[in-house]
C-alpha cells in the first residue's frame, strides 16, 4: 500500500511529506528485490536500503539552482572513495548504472519531472536526481562491503541483483509517480522539463497515454472548424451573472447574439423538464442527448456543430455497457449543463484538461469496478449521484467553478483506492504463502534431482523422495536456501547417503561408527519438523540400520524378505508430481473463509519475461476475463518483488484473483483485457465521435 501523508496547509511540510514518501517507496521496494538476492545477509539489505536513503536526503539538501552539477560531483566523489582500491567492481558498477538509466526510461522521466514541480527547483542535472539511477548505485556500493567477502563475490552478487532490477526499475518508479500524481503534484512545465532532461528521453505525455484525449481533440476541433467554415462564434461572449451573454460584446454581432440567448433559453428550459432530484428520471428523459435540429438551430453555425458533437459524444458514454444504471443515470442528469457549457467554451472540446472534461473523466474512474448491475442504493453509487447533483449546481453557476467537486472526487478515488488496498491484504498474504511455498518446492526440486544422483540405494531414494523433500521444502519456505535449517537438513542428507555406501578403510568406518548415533537424531528433528509419527519412520529406520551394517562390512545390503526392492524414483517422476501439486496450473487458494483464484503462467519463459516488464502497476484498474466468471474489472493491490504474480481485487467479488502478468498480458494482445483507469470517459467517448464524425 502506499504510504498516504496527511493533507497539510503548510507548503513546506506537505514538501516534506512527499518527498520522505516517495523516499520511503523507493527504499522499500528496491529493499524486496535486494532481499530476495541477497537473503544470506539481511545486515546488507538493511545497509543497501540505509545508504540509498541517506543519498536521496543528500542530493536533495545540496541541489542548488546557482551551481548545477555540484551534486553530481559529491555524487562522483562518493562512488571514487567507495571504488578506489577496486577499478573492476568501479567499472562494472558505472556499467550497470547505465543499463539502469536506460530502463528506467520515461517512468524515471516522469518522476524527475513531478519532483521539479514539488521542489520548486528550475532544473535538474543527470545525477542529480534524488530517485536516479546513482542513488541506487551507491545502496549497491554499501551492499557489497557487507554480504561480499571480495571482488568474486561482489560481481556474482551483482549478476544475480541485475535481471531484477532492471524488470522491477520501471515499475517502482511508475509507483512512485502515481503517487506524486494521487497527491496532485503535476510535472513540469515543459520548457523546464526539457532543461533538465538534456540527454535525456524526452518526457511523456500524461499517463492515461492509450486515451488520454489530445488527438481526438484537436481533430474535433479541426472538424469544427472546416464545419464552420470560419462563421464566427458566439462562445467567447463574456456573460452575465445569470449566464446570458452580455450585450454589446465586440465579439458578437446582433444575429449571434439573438441566438445564443435564443438557445440558452431552449436548453434552460429543456433542463427543466427533468427533475435534478431524481437522476433516474433524468436519465430516462434524456437518454438521447438533444441535436441542432432539436433547438431549431440553423445548420453550419458553429453552435450546432458543437452541440451534435456534444450530443455524439453523450451517445457514447450512454452505450458503454460497463456503467450501471445509476452511474448512467447521474450523467444523464448533466449533460444539457455540460451542453451549454460546451457552447459558452468550445474550449471544451479542444482541450482535454478543461475542468468540466477533466470531472467526467474522474466521475468514470470513481465507478470503475462497479457492476453493470449495481442498484442505486450501492453506496458508491449513492455518493456518486450526490456528487453529480453538486456538480449540476455548480455548472449552473457564472462563472463555472468546478474546483470543489473535482477535490470532491480526487478525496473519493484516493480513498477508495486505499480502503480496497487495505481489504485486499488476507489475500495478498494468502498469495504469499503459497508463491513461497511454490518457490521453496522448486528449490527442493533442484536440491533432490541432485540428491538422486548421488544414491545408489533404492531404500535411500524412495526416503529422500517420500519424506526428506518435504523437510527440505519446509527449510525453504521458513528462510531460505542459505538459511541454518536448509543447510544442516541438507548436510544430514548428504551424511545418509555416504553412510549407506561401503567403507573400505579404517577411517571410513571409523566416522560413520561415531556420526550413526547423531545422524539418527538429525533425521528424527527433521522428521519431527514434517509431523512424521513414530511408527511411520521405524520401518525406514530399521531398514537404515541394516544398510549401515553391510555399509561397515564393505558389503552390499541385504534385499528385504519382506518386501521387494523398490525402484528408486526418477528426477522426472518428482517433477511431475511437483507440477501437479505446486505447479503453474490454476488452482483455488483457501484459508480463514476467503478463497483466491490463482492463475498459473501459461505461456512461455520469453513471453512470461516480458510481460514481466510490462507497464501496467499496482494501483491500476484492470478489465480481464476468467474462463468461468466472463469479464471482471479489478484493482491491481499488490505484485512479487519479481513482478511476476499479481493480485486483483474488488470489493463486489466474495475472492481475489491472483495471476502471473503473462495471463494478462497475452489477454491484453487479443483484446480480452485492457488498463480501463488509463482510459477517460470523456476521452473514449470523444474518440468514438471523432470516428463517426470522420465517417469510420
């Protein structure tokens, strides 16, 4: 979840506060890839997340306008007295730092861009940046000196922190844009932006990139005005208190006057034929925005052409099958008000960060998630149309002042967003639990292929197999395979083995007589571990005793009277059984009365690694499909520091989906899934106008 800073009326503070954020979220998911690579040495993770947070601090307090570059220097510096008795881990280090800037990419792009609104600064020097890539080098610097014992082990540590920070890099700064963004820090005017980003990428557009407005615009208002074959219009009037224009304006001649009143006057009264109080109602009556021809409008007048457009636009939204009733019925209620307001500002049309754009896009993203069948008691619905009715009142105001119900929603999606965040975490757990318990098998899987090999007991095999892999499994999962438990469980099976093959010197024997008595407990604790009951392991045991014996004589063991030999299980055998179990395939997680649909990876180790790198984030809304539940949209809570495994999530569900983001991303190829909260309401409508404007 990210951390959430009180709203605070002092600047400085409310600076404060998101920088020591955004400080916070970079530290702690750099953290989680750390830890993952270098779990022998949590002293090291803790010193990697120390020194980038101590850089970030530094980088911020000695930037300055007047002297650019200085920073960068102390930076330089730093690197030169950490690497100076180690040219080839310097070099690597640099080498690496590179590949860092260039994955991070726009995502990084965007945040240095927020960070020059939120500082105030003018400007920004590659190295300077308190998020960038220099930072992060210099945790690894501090990483190193603690978990590697020389150069060898520095650049194997480093070969193995690579592969994942590069696929984790995009997303963390993606992260930590958004929240810059969910706090309203806009990025940089963009003669600013392109000062500090010399040599640089440039900077993106604004995130919601797939739909976000702009080209629809300006080809509506193109349309426009190749319609309107330059009459003039009387949109730019100043007007009145009571929203007429004011007489006299230069900007209107007698005949645009006359028909603009005449048209306020039929939309005024159109609106009142349709009660504010009830939506629904509102909804019904206006189910089909009113066309030129409605309000007796002459063809080609630049109003008419705004008000078809307007109307297109309307039946779009109206046609979505993704909004429930009530939701429909709430922007029913507002779009005579938004009419006029189109044809007092056709600005409205052109530019995609108009105020009143700007609330329908937001009154789209505060529903997503609902149902198509969400009555209008739901309590989202139920705030949503209070909003609308606020916002109806306020675009019948002169002049318009939407800043009230734009806040209104901006509080509601944040808070939203957040208590689904909080409610999904059972789940993210539960996912956890299984993903470790997963990944554990699939190291046990390795260890064991590696064990069989060693054994020419079949007794020994089918011993490893039925019961030491479940130890190991368990070691696995508590720490890790550099863990205390992994490593003496596994120095245990190594001892059973050599135990069991004939001795043939004094020496050999000589150990094995003074291990028995101790690696007889050892397999008991680990059997104890897994719950083995004691009659369970005697006959093993007792058969153990008799493979040592012969093992002492330096001869082979006796086959039993009893029983035939059984055949010592294949690696692939176990495989297999290990894919059946803990695998890849779907499978219905459950603990404490909640259930988790998991997704396994279906596709390709290639695919799977790219789609891994894929830009989609927590804190995204999601519309994908199920083979069993049809089209869902859900929230995307929480991703592995592999940002393989993510967890979707809605409130409306009774469970949570967790998915590896190839099964959304092959969905996203063939148009099954998509980034519904990148798209504006507003936005795709209009590009659906635009498309039947165009004739498409």
């Amino acid at each position: 979840m990210l951390p959430y800073e009180p709203p605070t009326n002092r600047a400085g503070e409310r600076q404060l506060a998101l920088t020591r954020a955004s400080r916070e979220i970079l530290q702690r998911r750099l953290g989680d890839v750390v830890r993952i690579c270098a779990a022998h040495s949590p002293a090291a993770a803790a010193a990697f997340e120390r020194e980038v947070g101590e850089a970030h601090d530094e980088l911020l307090s000695t930037h300055s306008d007047d002297d650019f570059g200085q920073a960068s220097e102390l930076t330089a510096s730093r690197l030169t007295l950490m690497g100076d008795d180690d040219l080839e881990l310097d070099i690597r280090m640099r080498s690496l730092g590179g590949r860092l800037r260039e994955v991070g990419g726009r995502a990084l792009s965007r945040c240095q861009s927020r960070y020059l609104t939120l500082l105030g600064w003018s400007a920004i020097n590659e190295g300077d940046e308190p998020l960038g890539p220099e930072v992060i080098c210099l945790g690894l610097w501090a990483l190193c000196r603690e978990a590697a014992r020389g150069l060898e082990e520095a650049l194997t540590l480093l070969d193995r922190i690579e592969q994942r920070l590069l696929q984790q890099l995009p997303l963390i700064y993606g992260e930590i844009d958004d929240f810059l963004a969910s706090q309203g820090v806009d990025a940089a005017p963009a003669e600013r932006r392109q000062k500090a980003e010399t040599g640089m990428a440039t900077a993106p557009p604004p995130r919601n990139t797939a739909s976000n407005g702009g080209t629809s615009s300006s080809a509506l208002q193109e349309i426009i005005r190749q319609r309107t074959a330059g009459t003039p219009t009387a949109g730019s009037a100043p007007l009145t208190d009571d929203g007429s224009p004011q007489a006299g304006s230069p900007t209107l001649d007698t005949a645009a006057l006359v028909m603009l009143n005449h048209l306020l006057a039929r939309l005024a009264a159109l609106e009142a034929r349709t009660p504010a109080a009830d939506p629904l109602a509102a909804h019904a009556a206006n189910s089909s925005a009113p066309r030129s021809q409605d309000l007796d409008l002459p063809a080609g007048r630049p109003e008419a052409i705004v008000i078809d457009t307007m109307a297109l636009i309307f039946d779009a939204i109206f046609e979505s099958d993704e909004l429930p009733d009530a939701i429909r019925a709430a922007l029913g209620s507002l779009q005579i008000p938004m009419l006029k307001v189109a044809i007092i500002d056709p600005a409205l049309l052109a530019d995609e960060a108009h105020p009143a754009r700007v609330l329908l896009n937001r009154l789209g993203h505060a529903a997503l998630g609902l149902a198509r069948s969400a009555p209008s008691s739901h309590p989202l619905c139920e705030r949503l149309s209070r909003l609308a009715a606020t916002t109806r009142t306020a675009l019948g105001r002169q002049p318009v002042d939407l800043d009230a119900p734009l806040a209104d929603l901006a509080e509601l999606i944040d808070e939203r967003e957040r208590t689904i965040r909080v409610a999904a975490e059972p789940y993210v757990q539960m996912v956890r639990t299984h993903d470790n318990r997963r990944y554990a098998s699939q190291l046990a899987s390795t260890w064991l292929r590696t064990s069989l090999a060693r054994t020419r007991s079949a007794d020994i095999a089918a011993f490893l197999e039925t019961y030491w892999l479940q130890v190991m499994i368990s070691a696995a999962a508590g720490e890790s395979p550099h863990g205390e438990r992994w490593q003496r469980h596994s120095r245990t099976a190594d001892d059973l083995i050599w135990s069991v093959l004939p001795k043939q010197s004094p020496d050999e024997r000589k150990r094995l007589a003074g291990m028995a008595s101790s690696l007889l407990r050892r397999i008991g604790e680990g059997l104890d571990e897994i719950g083995v009951a004691t009659a369970e392991r005697k006959p093993f045991l007792d058969r153990l005793f008799d493979l040592q014996t012969a093992a002492l004589r330096n001869q082979p063991a006796a086959t039993p009277a009893t029983a035939e030999t059984p055949a010592a299980p294949s690696a692939n055998t176990f495989a297999n059984r290990l894919a059946d179990g803990t695998g890849n395939g779907s499978q219905l997680l459950a603990s404490d009365g909640r259930q988790v649909r998991y997704l396994g990876n279906t596709v390709g180790e290639r695919t799977a690694q790219k789609a891994a790198a894929a830009s989609w984030q927590v804190g995204e809304w999601l519309r994908f499909s199920l083979p069993d539940a049809g089209p869902l949209c859900g929230l995307c809570c929480w991703q592995d520091p592999a940002g393989a495994t993510v967890l979707l999530f809605n409130p409306d569900w009774s469970w949570a989906v967790a998915t590896h983001r190839s099964v959304v991303a092959r969905q996203m190829a063939t148009g099954e899934a998509r980034i519904v909260s990148r798209i504006g309401l507003f936005d795709a409508a209009a590009e659906r106008a635009l498309r039947r404007l165009s004739g498409g």
